[in-house]
C-alpha cells in the first residue's frame, strides 16, 4: 500500500493526509472541527500554518502527531500509514519519527535539563555513551552547553523552550511539529527561538511544521497554509 | 465572599475525592478515640454501678482480712451507738445448668449480697418499694432459708419466674434456691444498680457461702465533717488483727486502678490513631489549598485581601470538618458498642466480673471527640494556609520555590526531629514509675521520629535512585526522582504511614513477645497433668474453697501418683489487700518457678514458713525487693516475713504473695483449699484419670477437673482475647495511615496530569507510564515501610521494657523479632502505595493527551 499522491511534486511526501475529519461533541452536539483536510508536506520542507483561534490548527497538528485518532481519512508519515495504528504502535512512531514543540514547553520538572533532552532515546533504550555525547551536543547547538545538569524551573522561558527544541530534535525525527512555540516568550526571545528551530531543521533536513498567529513567523517559511473552519484554503 | 465560597465549593465538586478523603481522614480519626473513649467510660462506669449496687449510701465499710466477725456488728451498733451499720457478704456466683459441669458464660455470673433488711433502709434504697417500707414479703425472706430475689429485669433476662428454683455454684457446691419475688426498679437508674445482682437474707447468705458467723463487711454510714472523723476513730478502736476501714469511694478507685493500665493503652493506640488521623486531615487540606495556589494567586491579584482568602479557607475546612466529625461520631458510636464489650470481656477475663446495660451515649465523650476532631482539623489547615497566603498576588507559587520550602521544611523537621527523639528518650528514661509521663516522652519520640521521615525517605530514595537507573534506566530514574520530588506534597502522608506501621509493628512486636514469653511461662507454672479447681468466675483467680478431706477421696483415683495443693485468699497486707497464694509443693516443683530475683536456693527456708516470694508486679508496684520485710494479717495475728525470691507471673498484674501452704493455714486456722494439681503415672491415660476423678464426685459437688493441655489452651485463649482489641486498634490505625497514603499518592497523580501527559507526547507508552508511576509510588511505600521497622523494634522495647512494666509490672524474656509483622509492613505498605498510583495512572493513560495538556 502506498500513500495516495496529492499536490505531488516528484519525491515521496514527509506527511500526506486525506479526507481527514475531527468532530467533537459538546453537550450532545457533534461539531466538525476538521471538515475533510488534504495536506501534503515535502521532506526538508518548512510550513507555517495559519488560522484564526478555534479554525483547527492544533487539532490538525495533533493528529499529524498521533497524540489524536481522526474519525474519517487517513494520515502517512513516510509512506507508513499513521490513522489505522493503535495507541502504543502510534507512541513508538511519536518517539521514533516525530519531535514536538509546545508552546507551554513541557519540560519534565523532574529530569535535569540533558535527561529531558535525552527522554525519548531514553523511552527507547537507545540512550547510550553516543546518544549522550549527542545531546550534549544539541545543547550546545542551542546554547545551554553549561546547563545540561540544571533543572527546568531553573531556566528562563526561552531557555526552556530552546530545551524543548533540542528534545524535539534529540531522537532524529523526520518530522518536527511546534505549536505555537513563541506564544509564551517576548518578540525578541521568541525570533531568537526561531531562529534556532529553523537552522536546525534546516542542516538536518528535517521537515517543520509550525502553527503560528504571527505573520513574520510565517514569513519565514517555504509555503504558508491557512485553515479556516476546520478546512485548509491557502498554500 | 459569596465568590470565594462558591469557587471553593465548584473546587469541591470537581474533585470531589479530595473533600471525601478530608472528611474521612476526619472522620476516622474521630471514630476511633471515640469508640475507645465510650468503651472505656462503659467499663468504668460499670465498675462504679457494682461498687454502687453492693454499697448503696454507705460511706464507709468496716473490712477483714480475710473478713469481719460479725460480733463486731452489734458492737458497733450498741456500744457507739452507730445506728447506721448494715452487715453485707458478698460473693460472685455461677448460675448452674442443671446436670452440667460446663463452665458458666460470663452472663450468667451473679453477685450474691446478703442483707438484713431491718438494718437496710438508710444504705441501698432500691431495695424499698416507693410507698411502704420492704417490697417483698419479709417474712418469707426472712424464714426460708433458701429465698432470694432478683430485680425484675435480670428475672425477665434469665427467664425465671417467682417461685422457680435456681441452681447455684458456689465454689465446689451446687446449692438450689427459691426465687420468692423480684423488685421492680422505681426508675432506670435503680434498674441499673439492680442488674445482675441476687439479694437474700444475711443469714441466708451466711449458710450459703459456708460463712456463719463471719461477714464479707460491714458498712457504714458517718457524719460529714469532724463529727465524721470522730466517728471513724472510735470504729478503729475497736477493730480486731486485719480489720480496717475504708471509705466507699476508695473502693470504685481500687476497681478502677487495677485495670487502669489496660485502659490507659486502650487510650494511647485510640490517640495514636487520632494523630494519625490529624497527620491525613493535614495532608489532604494541604494538598486542596496547595492544588489551588494558582486560583489563590488570581483572586489576590483580582483584590482579595489576606484575611478574605483565610476566612473562606477556614470556612471550607470546619464544613468539610463539621461533615467529617457527625459521620466520625455515629461511626465512633458504633465502634464503641462493639469495643466495650472486648474491654469488658477483657476485665472479667484478668480482673472482676463485671456487667454494663445498654451502651449509654456519653454527652463528654462525644463533645471531646467533636472538639478533637475539629481542633485537629483547624490547626491542620493553618500550615498550608499560611503558606498560600505567601502567594504574591501578580505570580502564581512556582514548583521550585514550593520544593525549596520544603527542603528547608525538611531540614528544620529533622533538627525538631532530633530534638524532639532526644527529649522523648530523656522523658522515658526519667519517667520512673509514671506510665502517663511514659507515654508523653513516647509520644515525643514519634512525633520526632516523623518529622524526621522525610528526610529519612529522602535519603533512602536516594540510594535507591542509582541503582534503579541501573535495572530500570530512564524509568528508573525517573521513578526515583518523582518521588523524591514529590516528598513535598508526600511527606506528611509518608510519616503518617511510617508511624502507624512502626507503631502496628512494635505492638505486633510486644504481643509476640509477650506471647512467647506467657509460653515459657505455662512450662514452668504448669506442672502436674490434672488440675482440679472450684469453678471461678474470672479467669486467672481461685479463691474458691474446697474441702481437704475431697482431696484424700480423689487422690485415691487409680493412675494418680502425686498432688500438690493451693490455696488462695485475698488478705491485708504491708502493701494494701493482695492475693496471698498458698502453695503445697516439693522442692522439684519450687525449683521450676521463673525468678526474677533471688533463686530456688531459699526453699529450705521458704518450706519451713520463715520466707516468702512475691511476683514481679507486685514488686513493681510497692517497690519491693529481696530481704525486704512483708507483714501479712490474718484473724491470728499479723506475720512478717522476708521476702526471699520475685518470681515471674503473669496471671495477675497486681501481683500475689507466695507462702507455703501450712504457713497459709496456720494464719487463716482452717485447711481448706482452693486447687489442686494430680500427677499421673507414666503408663496411664490422663482422660481415663480423669474420668475416674469425676466418677468419685459427689452429685452436689462442682469441680473443674482438666488436663494440662487443656488449662495450657485455656489460658493461651484468654491472653489472645485480652490482645484482640489491641488487635482491632492496631487494624484500625493502619487503615487510617493507608487511606492517607492513598488520598496523597493518587492526588499527587492527578496533579501531576500534565507532566504525564508530556511524557506520553514525547513518546512514553501507557505500559512505561503505569510502570514509571508504580515504580515511584512502590519506592515511596518502600521507605516508608522501611523507614517504620527501626522505630517500630525501638518502640516494641519501649513498650516492653518500660510501659508495659509501669503498666503491669512484668518484664518479658525475650524480644521476639516478629518478621511476619516486617514483611506485612513493607509489603502492605507497597502495595497500597501502588494500588495509590493505578487509579490516575490508568487515567491518564486512557485521556486524551491533547486534553489534558491544554488542561492547565
């Protein structure tokens, strides 16, 4: 079985989806909050999703993430098809293929700054001496080199989130999905974020997608899609 | 207001679990000091209603040792003229089943008072109808020498109607008496001092207890004041050798001193497990306002000042409290009713026969335990709220400077901790002879020693948390970091644990030991293979009478080749009435007794009368050593005698005297017995013996005839019992420690929601999610139950060595190590700790990711 071809445009798809519709019942009402989205992202590409509050960004980005099933169409990730996969088979992908970035950070209170980075080798058993050294590296990479044994509630917003980012990237993902990931820092901080997010996926040609509000943000990406009540209508 | 109340009841009812385990933690806690506290006024109050029943108005009572001479009575009354003097024997006995040697139920154990009722009118008025003088038919009472009468509701409980006759144990005898009539009690109150009781005529009395001539005492009614005094001089002046005076109300004091020890640890494990209970209340309100600090930081910010904030905190905590002390109350009722009657069962079981109507509902027992509970609660709360109330306004409380408080929480807990186990240990060791200050350095110590618990489980996480990574990897560390992070919120709940299983432990402990300890015991206290005694109505006395001459009959029993005799009398001493035992045994025997002092080696002097051994407790209590002089009286005279050994014994915790039975004798100058033990010959059968002994019984003679084995069985039985509702104080205790846990841990889960569901994002399988919080709430049970085996074994010595001693006077042999109660401990401890973490583990796993991130 292979991925049905969309907005095709030579090589195999990062991410393709189909149809893909997301209701959700409010007091014995259904809504749709995705209403039949295709979306094809290319390998190495940067995306910029746009939309108003409530349009279905982070519902979309959640599903591309397996942290949600849809309850119609499908969803491939590399050619592997990610909607049909039952809940543990969709968390090994998660740690295996996908990196997230959230705009609250979510940085595990508890784990030092290199163990958060290292968690989801370390969820895999694959957190040995190099996986290490490569952390340490990424951490370097963003910065915080000197912070590696610190604790999260040690750290400032955007040294959070630039933590956030190398764990995103620690396990080697294809994919990188960051939810609004400079809606807690100030404008200064949030470009530095960016900044760091973008060269990264860049030199690994790993392919981003990011939901934004902000349309320097956006600015900065390959393609910029929008959705609008739950349908995607630019890009 | 209005806005802060409806936000904590929405709180509430959101989360509903927290304010179930507040009100129960509450309501646990309460149940129980209230369920003893009601027990423990029952008894009491019991053995205040059979000193009332037996001594009425008099104010004083003229005693003997072992009784008075009756022509003490008319003296009294002619020569000073004490017209207020009414002669009473009094004597337990056993209703007899017909045709049956079985021992009696304790139910139906009656008290026998002889009266005579010209001399009654001033002392006990429930004798007396409420019109006319007598409220039976005198003359019939007088006359028949077998009338008795019984109150209208003890007839109605036995099922016996007037003129039905009734047979009586009365040591080895059966003797039938008439029931001639019943007394109707005038109110509830006359119902309750007639309970149990069987009145007959003085002289009925006399013939019936083989007492002619003698009475149990003679009590007395004096002035008030000097005239009083006056009055009580001139009685002692004429008082023969062994007779004094006492006043009444000493005597409810005597009943309720000898059991006092008893009752004060039924009162210390019913306040350990209100502490216990005070430690959940504090944990579970610290949790609901520390789960709110971000709602608390908004509403300051929004303009609510200090005092607003605290007062519907406090609000919140007395309803939940209110909620949680009515359910403690009915719950504590109910526990009591089923409590007192273990206690009471107890008391008959180790001291006096005693009975109590319907369970009365104490107005100061319930108000004492509504105040404890509610004050526990107020002052529970007062650590969190202090503690939200350093929220800035413009900044919700972070995690950090939470964990930093309670670091610096923890080192100040262990230097109080240390202080307060330093202070507990010189408390006890200075406590001499004060089982109360006892207690209070005991409670010290615990108190100490679980402000020092977090610590103590932060170190042992500690060294857990390496080799964890090992075996584990991530998981591990991650398990051991949670909860070493967690201790902020856990502590409380992990010292509650701790101290309630050190504290189940070291009881599981003492009892062990004690057990064993009352085993070796019986090896050395029982010998003989056949034990016949008169039939008693409380476990661990004979103070029956039985003839020699039945003795000579019985030894002729074929297989029997050896006897060995006891009497036993309660007799005025140097140190107050005490049991004085007297003992016709061989050296071989003598030489088997457990000394605690001293040694076999006075037997010469001790055979020949010119020597005495008293038990441990008695020793213990009048601070009696060896070569000290103990002075006896008796109607011969008064005897003293060096005391020549302390043995061990445990059948009595007011102790006895021991003498050589012919020294008994002498003193009392009759040579009745009040046991006696058969050996049997190697090559015959013990039961063939003693169906032979029971052949050559008289039908009106009643004697208990058993086996080594069964007496062994019996009294194992009746130390188990004593123990059950230690038992149940202990199980109760424990619940209320692991609810605890429980509400902590799986609160603790619930709040940690978003970081669980973090983990799961970043790729963290349900299966690695349900074993990372299992691992961390199992270690957590781990230290706790750890953490509780030192100070359980250092509170079992305590218990042993001290309390137990000031308590009863007995010192055990040994330390029993009781790994059974270790490994329930431990493994208890984890798993409830585990089972804690099922419940918001198995939550998360099956939310919504995406849900509970956005939830915060």
């Amino acid at each position: 079985m292979t991925a049905p071809e969309i907005h095709n445009t030579g090589g195999p798809a990062a991410v393709q989806t189909h149809g893909l519709v997301r209701r959700v019942s409010e007091g014995g009402v259904e809504r749709e909050i995705l209403r039949g989205v295709d979306l094809r992202l290319e390998r190495g590409e940067f995306v910029a999703l746009l939309g108003r509050s409530g349009s279905g960004k982070s519902t979309l980005l959640n599903l591309l993430g397996g942290l949600d099933a849809p309850d119609e169409g499908e969803i491939w990730i590399d050619d592997q098809r990610v909607d049909t996969l039952d809940e543990t088979a969709r968390t090994v992908l998660r740690r295996r293929r996908i990196g997230f970035v959230f705009q609250a950070f979510n940085l595990v209170p508890t784990l030092t700054v290199l163990e958060n980075v290292l968690l989801p080798l370390e969820l895999d058993g694959r957190a040995d001496r190099a996986a290490r050294a490569r952390a340490r590296e990424l951490l370097v990479d963003v910065g915080l080199g000197d912070r590696a044994d610190s604790f999260p509630d040690r750290l400032s917003g955007g040294e959070q989130q630039r933590v956030a980012v190398a764990r995103a990237l620690a396990g080697e993902p294809a994919l990188v999905l960051a939810d609004e990931p400079t809606g807690n820092l100030d404008h200064e901080t949030g470009n530095g974020v960016l900044d760091l997010l973008e060269r990264l996926v860049r030199e690994r040609g790993v392919t981003l997608l990011v939901v934004t509000h902000s349309a320097e943000a956006a600015g900065r990406a390959d393609r910029a899609l929008e959705m609008d009540d739950g349908r995607l209508v630019g890009g | 207001m209005l806005a802060l109340l409806s936000s904590a009841a929405r709180h509430a009812r959101r989360r509903p679990g927290g304010a179930l385990l507040a009100i129960l933690g509450v309501a646990l806690g309460v149940a129980v000091v209230l369920g003893i506290d009601l027990a423990n006024a029952a008894s009491l109050r019991a053995m205040e209603l059979s000193v009332e029943r037996a001594a009425g108005r008099a104010t004083h009572s003229v005693v003997g040792s072992p009784d008075v001479d009756e022509r003490l009575l008319r003296t009294l009354r002619a020569d000073l003229g004490l017209r207020a003097a009414a002669p009473v024997v009094e004597r337990d006995v056993a209703l007899s089943p017909a045709e049956s040697t079985a021992a009696p139920a304790p139910d139906e154990v009656l008290r026998l008072l002889g009266l005579d009722p010209f001399c009654e009118a001033p002392f006990r008025p429930y004798l007396a109808s409420a019109e006319s003088g007598f409220a039976v038919d005198l003359d019939r009472f007088l006359a028949s020498p077998d009338a008795v009468l019984l109150g209208a509701e003890t007839a109605r409980r036995l099922g016996v109607e007037v003129g039905a006759r009734l047979d009586l144990r009365l040591g080895a005898e059966r003797r039938s008496v008439e029931l001639i009539g019943v007394l109707e009690p005038r109110d509830g109150f006359d119902a309750e001092l007639l309970r149990g009781l069987m009145l007959c005529d003085i002289a009925t009395a006399q013939e019936l207890t083989g007492s002619l001539g003698r009475l149990t005492r003679i009590d007395l009614v004096l002035d008030d004041g000097p005239a009083g005094e006056a009055q009580r001089a001139q009685v002692e002046a004429l008082l023969g050798p062994g007779e004094r005076i006492e006043s009444t109300g000493a005597r409810v004091g005597t009943l309720a001193r000898l059991t006092r020890g008893f009752r004060l640890n039924l009162q210390a494990l019913s306040l350990l497990a209100l502490v216990v209970g005070g430690f959940l209340v504090f944990n579970a309100l610290s949790f609901a306002v520390v789960e709110r600090r971000e709602e608390l930081g908004l509403l300051r910010t929004l303009g609510a000042t200090r005092a607003q904030v605290s007062v519907a905190i406090l609000i919140e905590t007395g309803l939940l409290a209110g909620v949680g002390v009515v359910l403690g109350l009915v719950l504590g009722t109910a526990l009591g009713a089923g409590l007192v009657h273990l206690v009471l069962r107890t008391i008959n079981d180790l001291y006096f026969s005693l009975e109590v109507g319907a369970s009365t509902l104490a107005p100061g027992s319930l108000g004492k335990a509504a105040v404890l509970g509610l004050v526990t609660s107020m002052v529970a709360v007062l650590a969190p709220l202090r503690e939200a109330l350093r929220i800035e306004p413009h900044r919700a409380l972070q995690r950090s400077s939470l964990e930093q408080r309670a670091q610096s929480r923890a080192r100040l807990g262990l230097v109080l901790g240390a202080v307060l186990l330093i202070l507990g240990a010189a408390v006890i060791a200075a406590a001499g002879r004060s089982i109360q200050i006892s207690y209070a350095g005991l409670f010290a110590g615990l108190v100490g020693a679980a402000l020092i618990a977090p610590r103590a489980t932060d170190l042992l996480l500690g060294l857990a948390e390496g080799p964890l990574a090992r075996l584990l990897g991530g998981t591990g560390r991650m398990a051991a970091r949670g909860a070493r992070r967690s201790l902020s919120r856990t502590s409380v709940a992990v010292a509650a644990l701790s101290v309630a299983l050190a504290a189940s432990l070291g009881v599981a402990v003492l009892v062990t030991s004690f057990r064993a300890t009352v085993v070796t015991w019986l090896d050395s206290a029982l010998v003989g293979d056949v034990f016949v005694t008169s039939p008693s109505l409380t476990a661990t006395r004979t103070t029956g009478s039985i003839d020699p001459s039945l003795v000579e009959r019985l030894e002729r029993t074929p297989g029997i080749v050896g006897t060995q005799t006891f009497r036993g009398r309660v007799l005025q001493t140097s140190v107050g009435r005490v049991q004085v035992i007297g003992v016709g045994i061989d050296r071989a025997r003598f030489e088997r007794y457990l000394f605690a002092e001293g040694s076999a080696a006075i037997w010469d002097d001790f055979a020949a009368g010119r020597a005495c051994v008293v038990t441990e407790p008695l020793a213990f209590h009048h601070g009696l050593s060896l070569g000290d002089e103990f002075e006896i009286e008796s109607p011969g005279g008064a005897l003293t005698l060096p005391i020549g050994a302390v043995t061990r014994d445990y059948a009595s915790d007011s102790g006895v005297v021991v003498v050589h039975l012919e020294l008994l004798n002498g003193l009392l100058e009759d040579e009745r017995l009040s046991s006696f033990t058969f050996e049997v010959a190697q090559d015959a059968s013990v039961d063939a013996v003693i169906a032979g002994l029971r052949e050559r019984l008289a039908p009106d003679e009643d004697l208990q005839i058993r086996s080594n084995r069964s007496l062994r069985a019996e009294t194992l039985r009746v130390f188990d019992r004593t123990f059950a509702v230690t038992s149940v104080l202990r199980a109760l205790t424990l619940v209320v420690a692991l609810v605890g846990v429980f509400s902590a841990l799986s609160a603790l889960g619930l709040d940690a929601r978003r970081e669980l569901a973090t983990l799961r994002a970043v790729g963290m399988t349900p299966g690695q999610l349900w074993r990372t919080l299992s691992t961390q709430h199992a270690l957590l049970g781990a230290a706790a139950g750890l953490y509780a085996i030192p100070l359980g074994y250092a509170l079992a010595w305590c218990m042993v060595a001290v309390i137990n001693r000031q308590a009863f006077g007995w010192t055990l042999l040994d330390l029993e190590p009781a790994y059974g109660a270790v490994a329930t401990a431990v493994v208890g401890s984890v798993v409830v700790a585990v089972l804690a973490g099922a419940w918001p583990a198995r939550r998360v796993s099956r939310s919504s990711v995406v849900e509970a991130l956005r939830d915060e």
